[in-house]
C-alpha cells in the first residue's frame, strides 16, 4: 500500500533473505547436488509441523517476528517468522527446524546461514522481551528419515546487538540505494500519459488492470490479436506500481519473442520520461560462456570464488550503469570474473520489471527461490501473463513428473560394483515397477503409489551418502541425473491431491513409465500467484473463459473481460470451406490434393504473403509434396514455397520471417503447423501476410493422456472431449488465423478448411466478430476472393 505523503518509506526485507544475501561466500558449486541445503517444497512445511507438535504445549511454533530501525530516508523493516520459542529450565530458546536430505552424521556444526537466521529471531525477540540472554537450537531433521540432530548454543543480548548492527550497517547501503531509486521512478511518473493513441476498447483495458490491481483482484483478458495488449497492461501496472500499490511487476511471457514485445513496451515508456529498471532473464545455456554448463570451482574460474565478488559487481551495475540488457550483464561478469546466469537473478531483486518465461515463477525446480521459494516472504508483486493460453499445458508439465523402469535397471547395473546397500534399494524400487508392469496391458491408472514412494525415498537416501563419494566424470553425470528425476518425482508426489491422475503405460519407444500426471495445475499456480498482489492474464484466445479460469486460477472472485475486436470486417474475408475434411479417416491422397487446390485457388487471387497451417508435419509433407508437383509448376513467376520443418533452430526461424517482407510482386506461401513457432507470438502486419490458410480444428492427437484428460472430466460431469480434445483444438485454429489482421490498415483472407468449422460445437468458440463468417466450396472460394479484392481496391 503506498506511504502516505511526508512518511518515509518503509523498506522491507525478511530475515532469511537479509541473511543468504549478506553472509554467503566461497564458491558456485553445482557438484554436491543441492541436497544439503534444499527444502522440498511442502516436504519442509510437513517436517516443521511434525516436529513442532512433538514439543508440546509450551512450545509456540511460527512465531511472527519484526523489527524496526529509522534511517534519514527510509525506516528498515527485517521481518519473519520463528519456527519456534519456548522456555526450559536455563532461560529461553530460539528453535529454527531445517529440514535437509544430508546425512546428519556429516553435519559437524550448523550451517552458517542457518545460525544468523536463527540469531536473527534471538536478537529481535530478545529485544522485544528485554532479555539478558538467550539460547539458539538449530534442529536438523533429515526428511527421508526423519533422524534430527540439535546444536544448541548461547548468546548474551549485548553480543548479538553488536552483530545485528553490523549486519544492518552492511545492508544499509543496499536499501538506501533501493529508497533513492524508486523515489526517483515515482517522481517521472508525474504527468506520464499513455505514450499511444487509444484504440477502440483500450483505454476501458487499461482502467480494468488498474482497478484489479488496486482490488488485489485477478483479471482474466480476452483481446484481439493488434489492440496493444501489452502496453495496456504494462502501463496501469507502471502507475500502480509508483502509486505504493505493488512492489515489482513480473511479466511473464512462454516465447523468446513476446518477452521483446515486453521490452518494447518498457522501452516506450523510458523514451517518455520513465525511470524504471527492467531485466529480461536469459536461460542459463544462453549466458553461460563455458562451452559446457557445470557450475564447478575447478573447471569454471568464474565459479571459483563467485559469492566472494558477485556482490560488489551487482552494486557496481545497479549504481553506475542505466541498461541491463543480456550483453550489458555479461560485460559486468567478464569485469568481475562471475557467473552472469546467477548475477542477473541477483539483479533482479532491485529491478522495477522482470521479464522472464513462466518457469521462473511457477516451476517447483526452477523458480527465483529469491521470491518464490519455501520461506519468503509474500510480496506485492504484479503478475502479468502474457499468451495466458499456453500456461495450462505447461503447468501441466511443470507439476508432472515420470520415472522409467528401465533407468532404474540401468543404474543397478552400472552401480553394483560400487555399494551393495545401493544395489539392493534399486533393486526394490525395480522390482515394484516389474510388478505394475505385469498388471499394465497398454495404459493403466493407478489409485495410489505410496508404497513405490516409500521405496524411492529409500535410495534417495542412499544416493545421496553415496554420490559424494563418486569421482567426477560421465557416471557421476549419469546418477546425478538419475537423482534429480527420482528426487523431483518424490517432491511432486507430495502435491498429488484430485486434480492429478497417476499411470503407468507402455511408450512407444518401449520403455514401462510410471507418471504423476497433474491434469489440473490450477491449484498449484495459485499458490504461487497467491504469493503476489494481482495477476492479470492475457491473450488473443481465451474461449471458453470458464475452461481457462478452470485450469490457471483456484479463486472465485476472477474478473473477465472481452475487448471487441477494433478492425473492421469489410478489411477481411473469412470463411469455411465446407467441402473438404481433415479427419483420420478422410486423410487420404484426394483430399489432400483438394486441400492443395484450395491453397492454389486463395494465393491466385492477390500476389503477396501467405500462411498455410497443418496439424501435424506429416499432413504438411503430404499437401506441400502434391502442391509443389502439380500446382507451383503452373504458378506466376516467382510464386515459391518455405516449409517449417521439427528442428528449426533460431537462425532458420528467422530466415523463415526474413522472407516474409512487404509486397514486391511476388508470392510467398510458408506451410506451417499449428500451435508451433509460426502460430502464435509473430508479427506480420501490414503487406507482410494478407492470407491465413487454417487445416483442420487443430484437435491434438487421440493418445493415452488425452483420452485419460477426456475419462477424468467425464467422471467430473463434464464435457471430456470438450476439455482434451476440442477446447484447446480451436485455440490453435484462433491463434493461428489471429496472424493476418494486426492494425486498422491491414487486409488480408482466413479460410478455414475443415467442414467441422460448420457446427454448432465450433461455430460457438469463434470469437464475437467472427459472427460474419459465411461457407464456400472450391467451385465458388476463387471468384469470393476475386470480389472481395476488388471491393476493397487492390
């Protein structure tokens, strides 16, 4: 909430993130796994309650602590929560619980991170309780064997106000840096206005984002492909947050191209007058500069002494330089010899805007643990989700995970010779596999998978007093792995609830896999968006809106909004032919050539730049095949073809877009797939495209995973084949045909090819300004086409 006027502001950072940015030294290391130090998600939270309800009555357990100190500029508020306090003979105790897969045995003191948080509590509780001294537990409890080992030690209060000062006299120049920037960002906010003009429906947009956000409420936007929906997000969330109404905006994005849309946007209202700091995150493949990724001291020098100098260099970039763009942060690294991937995510706490994909929020493995992780604290963030439609199959993803029989087979073998202890917990785990696959003819469901996990808990205990021990090298790189998948199966496990189905099925490349699969991540990306203020989602397709609320928001309160399309309909023609079929049972060589004869018969009617999408590559090589033997040959001169192909890489695709340039008299015709790179994200406007050729209802292939989606939704009283097959299905047609009409001046021709399109099913998924669509046959779709080019003047 904003200050009021003349009050200072009030800084806020949590006990824990004061300590792990202060206090860590040495060196990036990737080689003892993680484990040490690495809370599972709900794992932790189920150790902390375990252990707290053991102490008894005495005990208080998440006791919420805050402590407050005035500075000229701003007052520091640290804040956090104890996990426990409670009096014994000899005075009172702090108890910070962490729960960690180390074998206990191994842990000779406390970490030291662990004891200034928890000397942290002492301090402020002492304070507040005018005690003398007071006496810190750090229990340790292992969460595979719930083995705990306590360290006890005492403080006097005059000892811990020493270090306390010093700790906030070293943080003192990062918050009074942090103060003196956002004072500047909200002073260049006064008079900004929308750096465009306003679009039919965009001005009523941008007063939504803002109300919702002022609400704390969650917005669900459905908005026409070119209305600028970007900007009208990014600018309400601009002013609210230099308003006090959000502390940090994440605008998240599922395409390397649409976070430049982002960038843009930013960038716009910079050239305006704003001040305001905006950092895309690059993948950690991207900027790393070692031929290969391994975080480890003795093959990276950058990794040798990172915590040691990453400090110094990110406060360097924050106070002396204005762009944070990918090459500016790895000239920062090159000068402090760090590792770039972790310095932008340092970067990123004092940023205004984070750009960034949707894993770096939602993903249980990946996300910024600075913001998201176990134990931070809840913050006033603004969630903007950009393409909102792609989230439901990646969290899907993100909140599933798989193991393989086989892997298991593999690591016996390969570690026998290593540890007989190992050997037998591998064995146990393959042997339950063995079991389910005999009882699984193709793909079976499963009503739990407790005993399995018992087991696997098992050898992760084993792995992990065993993987220390193992020399560097491709085994090691090999087990490592293996841990990850068996670990991250583990940790998703403990979030299986009614929204997941579990499975185990034959693949088609003959391996027996055993799934947690999440069918709805709903649940799970709440809990994460709950950490924030506001959310906005957005996109051009988000029909039918109860299916996507269904599937991103746990909440009931949603607002949603449709934003009519501004082009105007005489600007396009649109239509269904309704004589051809993309169904499994019609794909056959005479359809194929009537789907060739419709995209011959369009492209003749105006030379320029057209899309053809398919729903599979193997309908796109049969179609292409016939059209470039029996059609291109009797084509106009320099009519040629480009073809998407399954592994494009970044160059390709950008040659694929280079052609795509305004008219000069040729025709160019890309054969595409939908739901791909071409589909969605990319801007033609103008000359670049006038045609949309749409194959098929986009249906996603019959297979194990959708027909289980269609049994579940089915048992729910749903439409089950609305929900797996035909819901998504027409996202990908509306994206898809969404790449022809972009701004007021553009022209251009969607035909739909597939007589579904004519049902009623479909036809009530089309978008509002669809209601004009009308039917052709391949007799009368050339001479529509002539007609409408020669009625608008071309």
């Amino acid at each position: 909430m904003a200050d009021r006027k003349g009050e200072k502001k009030r800084e806020r950072i949590s006990v824990r993130s004061l300590v792990e940015f202060l206090l860590r030294s040495g060196d990036l290391d990737n080689r003892g796994g993680g484990w040490a130090d690495k809370e599972a998600m709900q794992q932790g939270s189920r150790i902390h309650r375990k252990l707290q309800k053991r102490m008894g009555g005495g005990y208080q357990a998440e006791v919420p602590l805050r402590f407050e100190k005035e500075y000229e500029n701003f007052i520091l508020i640290v804040e956090g929560r104890a996990d426990g306090i409670f009096t014994d003979q000899k005075g009172t105790v702090i108890d910070e619980i962490k729960g960690v897969y180390q074998n206990l045995e191994q842990l000779e003191e406390p970490v030291p991170v662990h004891l200034a948080q928890a000397k942290c509590y002492a301090y402020v509780y002492g304070l507040q309780q005018k005690l003398e001294q007071i006496r810190v537990q750090m229990t340790y409890c292992n969460m595979d064997t719930e083995e705990v080992r306590k360290f006890v030690q005492d403080f006097r209060m005059e000892e811990l106000d020493l270090w306390f000062s010093s700790l906030l006299d070293s943080y003192y120049k990062w918050a009074d840096f942090q103060v003196c920037w956002e004072r500047k960002r909200d002073a260049s906010m006064e008079g900004l206005e929308f750096p465009f003009d306003y679009r039919q429906g965009q001005k009523g947009l941008v007063a939504d984002v803002y109300r919702t956000i002022l609400r704390k409420k969650q917005l669900f936007v459905q908005a026409p492909t070119g209305i600028g929906k970007t900007m009208s997000a990014v600018f309400p969330a601009v002013r609210a947050l230099g308003e006090g109404y959000g502390e940090k905006i994440f605008y998240l994005t599922a395409k390397t191209i649409t976070r430049t849309v982002a960038e843009e946007a930013f960038s716009v209202l910079k050239g305006q007058g704003l001040f305001c700091k905006a950092l895309t995150i690059t993948a950690k493949e991207k900027m790393c500069v070692c031929e290969e990724v391994d975080c480890n001291p003795e093959l990276c020098p950058r990794a040798k002494g990172h915590f040691d100098r990453v400090n110094d260099a990110v406060f360097e970039m924050l106070t002396e330089q204005e762009r944070f763009g990918r090459d500016d942060i790895l000239a920062q690294s090159e000068k402090w010899q760090v590792c770039p991937y972790e310095m932008q995510l340092d970067l990123a706490v004092f940023m205004d805007a984070v750009i960034c994909d949707y894993n770096y929020v939602f993903d249980p493995v990946v996300h910024l643990k600075r913001f998201f992780g176990e134990g931070g604290r809840k913050g006033e963030y603004l969630f903007l989700i950009d393409e909102a439609h792609n989230l439901v199959e990646r969290g899907r993803e993100m909140y599933s995970a798989s193991l393989y029989k086989e892997d298991f087979l593999e690591m016996k073998k390969k570690l026998r010779a290593y540890s007989k202890k190992l050997e037998k917990a591998l064995e146990r785990c393959n042997h339950q596999l063995l079991v389910n696959k005999r009882e699984c003819d193709e793909c079976r469901e499963l009503e739990s998978v407790g005993s399995f996990v018992l087991l696997l808990t098992g050898l992760l205990g084993e792995l992990e007093e065993f993987l220390p021990e193992l020399a560097e090298g491709s085994l090691r790189k090999e087990v490592l792995e293996f841990y990850f998948q068996a670990r991250s199966f583990a940790s998703i496990y403990e979030l299986v609830d009614e929204n997941y189905l579990i499975y185990t099925r034959h693949t088609e490349e003959g391996k027996f896999q055993l799934k947690l699969f999440c069918v709805n991540p709903a649940v799970n990306l709440q809990n994460c968006l709950d950490r924030g203020r506001s959310t906005v989602f957005l996109s051009a397709t988000l029909l039918p809106v109860r299916y996507y609320q269904s599937l991103l928001s746990a909440r009931t309160d949603d607002y949603a909004v449709y934003i009519p399309s501004p082009f105007a309909p005489s600007n396009r023609y649109l239509a269904i032919g309704s004589d051809v079929s993309s169904r499994y049972k019609r794909r056959t060589r005479e359809e194929y050539v009537r789907m060739a004869s419709y995209i011959r018969q369009v492209t003749m009617g105006r030379r320029g730049n057209y899309l053809v999408f398919f729903p599979s590559y193997r309908m796109l090589s049969e179609v292409y095949g016939i059209f470039e033997q029996e059609f291109l040959p009797a084509a106009p001169d320099g009519c040629r073809c480009v073809c998407q192909t399954p592994s494009m890489g970044e160059a390709a695709r950008e040659d694929f877009l280079a052609g795509f340039q305004d008219e000069d008299g040729r025709t160019l015709i890309g054969f595409c797939v939908m739901g791909g790179i071409f589909a969605e994200g990319i801007d033609l406007s103008g000359k670049r495209l006038i045609g949309a050729i749409v194959v098929g209802t986009g249906l996603p292939q019959i297979g194990d995973e959708r027909e289980l989606l269609r049994r579940f939704y089915d048992r729910k009283g749903e439409n089950g084949f609305d929900f797996a097959y035909r819901f998504p299905g027409m996202n990908k047609v509306l994206q898809s045909a969404g790449r022809v009409i972009r701004t007021t001046e553009d022209q251009g021709v969607i035909l739909l090819l597939d007589e579904r399109f004519r049902l009623r099913e479909y036809r009530d998924l089309f978008p509002r300004e669809w209601s004009d669509c009308r039917l052709c046959t391949l007799q009368t779709v050339a001479g529509e086409i002539r007609e409408f080019w020669d009625r608008i003047g071309c």
